[in-house]
C-alpha cells in the first residue's frame, strides 16, 4: 500500500491543487451532540439531544473540495432516501448531484484539466463520473483517480481531518433537529476555510517536495 499512495502522491505534488479535487461522502445523525460540556459545580452534566436512539436519522452530504476552497454540498434527507426506496447514497444519487449541482460548481473553478479523486466506494465509477460531468457541461474534469484501497485516512484532506472538524462545529449547535439540521450542516461546511483545507493537504504529503513516504508505519522493514 505504501508503493500505491506514494505513486498518487508524486502525480498530486505535480498538479497545481486548485485543480484536484477530493469527493467523499459523509453523515450527521439526529442523535449527535457535542461529547463533552463545561457546567458549574452541582450542575447535571449533558447534551442535549433530540433522538437518543440507535435507529436516530441520518442525513447524508456529498462533498467536495480542491487546495483552495470547499464546493457547496449536496444533502440527502431521509425523506429523500424513503422516496427513492434506498437506504443511503445509490450511484444514481450520486449521478443526480453531479447533474444537479455538482458539475455546476466543478465548473465554476475554471482552469481545465481538473483531477477527480475519490475512493473506491461501490457508486464510484470512472467513466460515469466523468461522462456525467461532461454531459452536464463540465468539461474540465479530465480524469478520474482512485485513491488505493483503505488509503483514505492517510492521503484524503476529506478523510484526514476536514471532516472530522465539519462534524465537530455541527455538534455544537445540538441539539439537532429536523428543521434545522440541513441548514447547520451546509453552513458548517461553507465555512471551512483555505488556510484548514491547506493544511490537511499538507498533512497528507500531497504538496509539492514532500516525503511521500513521510507516514509510512513501518519504514525500517518497508526500506523506503
């Protein structure tokens, strides 16, 4: 795997970053909360919540970004899951964003060729992908590349962190209900800043002159 992510790695650091973008998808349940809170002595300590259950609902976002800036989100409701008789992101949803929204927004950073990467999740398929783009009068997007299997965690700024923080800043607007969850969740994500996004791509060796081997867990036996 390492050999993998360091050859993505090297064609990333070629490419200016304004022009590749991570697309991954992620959710928010109805039952999420901050896991800690500051209260006075005697106080009861907790969150509040409007769903305590397991079976809590859950909104799903597509989401995108390059080097520089996230691109608007796409939400799925579960109301929107339950007319389409589905049970979490289908690639015709997927496909739906991209028509949508998505190849609206891609376009809007102007500067051809684009890089696509994303991981290799069932409803990501090369060539759909950037035929949808294309249809939708996307040309820039030139290429899709699949990130090596389980690679994510390491080489997606998504993955890494941006996520993690875009999940955390929801939480604190718990609790969380059906009225105002999809707003929160835009908004959080709109408000991710280029100097985050930056860091997380650095985090991931994917600038130029990195190490590309820098995170490597097992280096003395790996021999890079």
């Amino acid at each position: 795997m390492c050999e993998e992510i360091a050859d993505m790695r090297r064609k990333i650091q070629r490419v200016n970053k304004k022009k590749i973008i991570f697309m991954d998808e992620v959710a928010v349940k109805l039952n999420e909360g901050q896991n800690y809170t500051l209260v006075l002595p005697g106080e009861v300590e907790y969150v509040t919540v409007t769903d305590t259950t397991s079976y809590s609902k859950r909104y799903d976002m597509i989401a995108l970004c390059n080097g520089e800036r996230v691109l608007p989100p796409v939400i799925y409701t579960p109301k929107d899951r339950l007319g389409l008789n589905v049970k979490g992101i289908t690639k015709k949803m997927l496909e739906q964003a991209v028509d949508s929204i998505l190849a609206q927004a891609v376009a809007g950073i102007d500067d051809y060729p684009l890089f696509l990467v994303i991981d290799k999740a069932c409803i990501h398929q090369q060539d759909l992908l950037v035929q949808v783009f294309h249809d939708r009068g996307c040309q820039d997007v030139k290429q899709v590349l699949f990130m090596p299997t389980q690679a994510a965690k390491r080489m997606s700024p998504l993955d890494n962190a941006l996520f993690h923080t875009w999940k955390n800043n929801v939480r604190k607007h718990a609790p969380l209900t059906e009225d105002n969850v999809v707003n929160i969740m835009s908004d959080e994500w709109n408000k991710i800043k280029s100097t985050q996004i930056r860091s997380q791509y650095r985090k991931c060796r994917l600038m130029r002159y990195q190490n590309v081997y820098d995170d490597c867990p097992a280096p003395h036996s790996h021999h890079h």
